[in-house]
C-alpha cells in the first residue's frame, strides 16, 4: 500500500465495528483511515515521511460529536458573570455585588432553584445593586432571561405584551413587569441592547472554544443555530487555517416565518467550508418546563406549560413539510409530551429526500406509547444526559419535577427506553446550556448523577446506558444521524480519520475515573488538533517500528 501520512498506536482501538481480532494501529492518508492492524504491520505501512505516535497504554476511539450545541449564540449566552454555581438568592445576591460591569452588568448559567420555588424577579438585583443599573442575566436555559428595573425601562417594556411566538413577560398582579421574560421574543428588546462585542474578540473567543472543545476528544459537532454573524465567523477562521473540528448547521425557523424565509433557509443548505456546511433547519414546538413554556398535555403544577411555541401547530406542520419535500432534514426542540407527539405525528406523514434523517431535541417527559414510533418513523432521537443529571433530583424537589409532578418525572429522559426500542440515540451537551465535556456527559449518562457526585442520589437509575450505549450515542449513532455512517462514527479503511485517544478506557473504566481521564490526541481529518503535553510513551526516530 502507499505509505501513510500518519500511523496511531495505541494498546486499545474501540474502532466500534463487529467484534473481530485485537487493534493496536490504524494508518492514514489523505484524511482517510487506510489500514487497521497490529506494530507488527507498522513497517509495511510507513514510508519516509510518515509521522508515528506512540501512546502505549492508551485507548483509542472513533472522534467523538456533539450531538447538539450552541457554539455562536453561546458566546453572547456566556457575558458576564458566571452564575451556574449559584444554589440560593442570598448566593446570587454576593454574585452580583461581586461582579465586575462596565456599562451592562450581565451573567448567564442562573439555575431557577435558587430562587427555592418563589417567584422568579428581579428583587434580588434590586437589594444587590440598586434599580439604576441595567443588568441582564440568562437563565440556565437560555428560553428565559431576568432583566433589571432599569434594563426593562431601556428596553421600553412596562408591561405584558403580546408575541407571535409563545413567548411572554411575566407581570405582577398590578400588570409591572417582574423582570422575567420568557422565550426570545420577549428577551430580545433587552438583548439588543447589549453592548456588542469587537468581531475579532468574537472570532478569537470561537476559535478558544473550538480549541478546548477539541482538546476535549470532539471532531465534530451538531450547531442548532445559523444566526447573526455565524457565517462571518465560520469563513474568517476557517480563513485564517482549518478548524479544529466539524461543524453542521441548521438555521432557525420561527414562527410566523414567510415563504421568503422558508426559502432562504433553503438556499443556505448551499453554505459550506472545508470543515463546515448548512445541512438542516432548526424548529422549537415548544420551550422549557422550568420556564412554564413547555407544550404538556395536562397544565404543570402552576397552571402553565399548556400551549406551543407555534401559536397555530398547524403552520409549524406545514413549514417542516416545505422543508422536508426540498431534502431538508428538520431538527425540532420538543420537551413536553404534547409537543413530542405532535412533532412526531407531523413527521409520520413526510417524503424523505435526504439522507439525513429527520430529529428531535431534547425529549424530556413523553408516555411509553411514543416510544416505538422513533424506529418506525426512522426520526432521531437527540438528548442531553446532563440535562438530568444536573438539573433535577431523584426526590423530585427540584423545580422541573415539581412543576411536572411525580407522574410525568418518573416518565422523563428516557434514554435507555428509546434504545431498547430500536431508536437511533445521539447524545450531547447542548453548550452553553450545560458543559460541554463529553468524558463528563458519558459518565452521567451511566450514572444518571453527577460524575465526582457520589453522594448525589442518581435519577431514575433504569434509564441508565451501558458504557458502549454511551460511547455509540457519540460515534456510531451520531454517524448515522448524520446520514454517514458508511464514511465516519468507526475506524475502518476508507473512512473518515477523525479519532480521539483517552489515557482510560471509555469501555471499562469506572465512570467517575474516566470522567476525569486525560484526552491524549485528536485527529481531525488526519491532522493532529490536539496532543497532550507529555504523550505516554513518544515516538522516536530510533524505534523499532
């Protein structure tokens, strides 16, 4: 064969095939994996100019993808302050005395529990900072935002208004705003405000992210997202050198979108760079529970969470139809049972033109009977296992599960069901709505607690994943999400080189340990995007390969 640009060596290779004999090296060239084989094979394989790493008791696996992340919009999401460790008010209260501003105070990541199930308001920026000071700060879930006295009157809002959309600002008995706003439409009068940031700034925080996210054992990600300046930030690093990683897009669709819309969303399935491409469209059916705007077929436990996104469901239908009879592949957000189910039963009744199989996002509370319809409507299923595992409690006294109630949680990320009914899993992050560590999101997933939490009382334990389940819903299962499984998420001749290599083995390692498990290598498309510091055992010159 001719000889390779890059040969591996590793005492374990998962190349997540058929099992078959033991695999200690894999060679490449020309950004394809061409041979799989044992040291013994090494000298047929290398020529002159062929570079070899040895990582000696290291494992090796197919790179792992994202499966669902926000790597544009999270860098406005992530200004300021971050708030994500914040437990209580009187918390939040030290936060924001603490934090540094200049014109806008912001902060983001603030997880709904502190406010220990009272109303959610801007009383505590008041009490930390007076109401003269514009402050904004994202709640976890990015669907909701607390805005100051004085960012609401920047933003002229002094009282309920209505959207197209679901969205809403939430109003005290006498009809003044509280601060809560609820879904975009109502967070965006406030955001654009926001100072912006300096394109380069934004180009060099992308490409730091893109950098850890790689060091992290990604090659690949899903970006939920095509918005504002994403397609300037795409084309000027990938100017300025390769990525670090993959990337697929799907640019929103929104309620009341116009036929124009529709078709622009279209056109844009033509972008595309060396290590990126337009190649979907995203839908929301519905918003959050924590934020009461999640479609249920029954009220929460406030009243709430009882109407769409899509004001008219109907609309959204036919949007995803246009979409699908062009070969776009649709990606929904869908959390409630009602919403999954509608999503779902739109989806029944679709040509499929693409490849690439349509999905749904998130999947949070939905009955036994929806299972089954996942295989047999052959729609993705994408969740986010640290979504449970750091937002609720197996006791049910977290705000999710009691506005849900104790029925509806226990029917809740349903991970090992879909996979026991056939459905096709992929798993991610959803950054920067949680971390995006995927050694982390592996171990949760196995544990449903948070790993290096063993105190923590896991979360409905029987949806637990296998560690394969886990370590497939990144490679193999992400593959044929993507409508690639016959060119990438294994390690076989032919296929793309994208792999990872940990110093603990994802297969067998506890998964607290491999949560914390170094990530020795990343190779994206042959190319070397991430090497440790110190390798385990580097190759030399004068060694016997």
């Amino acid at each position: 064969m001719t000889s390779a640009d890059l040969i591996v060596l590793a005492d374990r290779i998962h190349t997540m095939n058929a099992p078959g004999p033991a695999v200690t090296a894999l060679a490449i060239r020309g950004g394809l994996i061409t041979a799989l084989g044992t040291r013994d094979d090494v000298r047929d394989w290398r020529g002159n100019h062929t570079d070899v790493i040895e990582l000696g008791d290291a494992t090796v696996t197919p790179g792992l993808v994202d499966g669902h992340s926000h790597p544009v919009t999270g860098l406005d999401l992530t200004r300021g302050v971050d708030l994500s460790t914040v437990s209580t008010i009187d918390e939040l209260i030290r936060a924001l005395r603490a934090a540094p501003y200049r014109e806008w105070l912001c902060g983001w990541g603030l997880d709904p529990n502190a406010f220990g199930g009272a109303p959610i308001t801007h009383q505590p920026i008041v009490e930390a900072l007076g109401p003269d000071i514009p402050v904004y700060l994202t709640l976890f879930d990015a669907h909701s935002a607390l805005a100051s006295p004085k960012a609401l009157t920047l933003a002229g809002i002094t009282g309920p208004r209505e959207f197209a959309s679901g969205a809403g600002i939430v109003c005290a008995p006498d009809g003044s705003p509280t601060g809560h706003l609820l879904e975009f439409d109502a967070m965006e009068p406030v955001r654009a405000l926001l100072p912006p940031d300096h394109p380069a700034d934004r180009r060099r925080l992308l490409l730091d992210l893109l950098r850890r996210m790689a060091a992290a054992g990604y090659t690949a990600g899903n970006a939920m997202d095509f918005e504002d300046d994403a397609l300037e930030l795409f084309r000027g690093l990938e100017a300025a050198g390769p990525l670090p990683m993959r990337w697929r897009f799907a640019p929103f669709v929104m309620p009341a979108t116009s036929a124009a819309d529709l078709a622009r969303v279209v056109e844009q399935q033509h972008l595309r760079g060396r290590r990126w491409r337009v190649e979907g469209a995203k839908f929301m059916i519905d918003g959050t529970v924590d934020g009461g705007t999640a479609w249920l077929a029954e009220p929460d436990s406030h009243g709430e969470s009882i109407a769409p996104f899509w004001p008219d469901p109907a609309e959204y239908s036919v949007a995803v139809r246009h979409l699908a009879e062009r070969g776009v592949p649709t990606v929904t957000h869908a959390i409630g049972d009602a919403g999954i189910r509608h999503v779902l039963e739109t989806l029944s009744n679709l040509p499929r033109r693409s490849p690439v199989p349509h999905r749904i996002e998130h999947l949070e509370t939905m009955p036994a009977d929806l299972l089954p319809h996942f295989r047999a409507l052959d729609v993705t299923a994408s969740m986010q296992p640290t979504h449970c595992t750091h937002y609720t409690r197996a006791d049910h006294s977290d705000n999710w599960s009691s506005r849900l109630g104790p029925d509806r949680a226990r029917r809740a990320f349903r991970c090992r069901d879909l996979r026991e009914h056939g459905a096709r899993l992929a798993l991610g992050s959803d950054w920067p709505i949680a971390p995006f560590d995927p050694r982390a999101i592996i171990a949760d997933a196995q544990l449903r607690r948070p790993a290096g939490r063993p105190d923590a009382e896991p979360v409905l334990p029987g949806q637990a994943l296998t560690a394969r389940m886990a370590l497939e819903g990144f490679t193999t299962q992400a593959a044929e999400a993507a409508g690639l499984d016959g060119r990438s998420g294994r390690l076989a001749p032919g296929f793309a080189a994208d792999l990872a290599a940990f110093g603990l083995d994802p297969l067998t390692a506890s998964p607290d340990e491999f949560a914390e498990s170094p990530v020795l290598l990343t190779v994206v498309d042959g190319d070397v995007v991430h090497r440790a510091d110190a390798p385990v055992s580097p190759f030399t010159m004068n060694s016997a390969y």
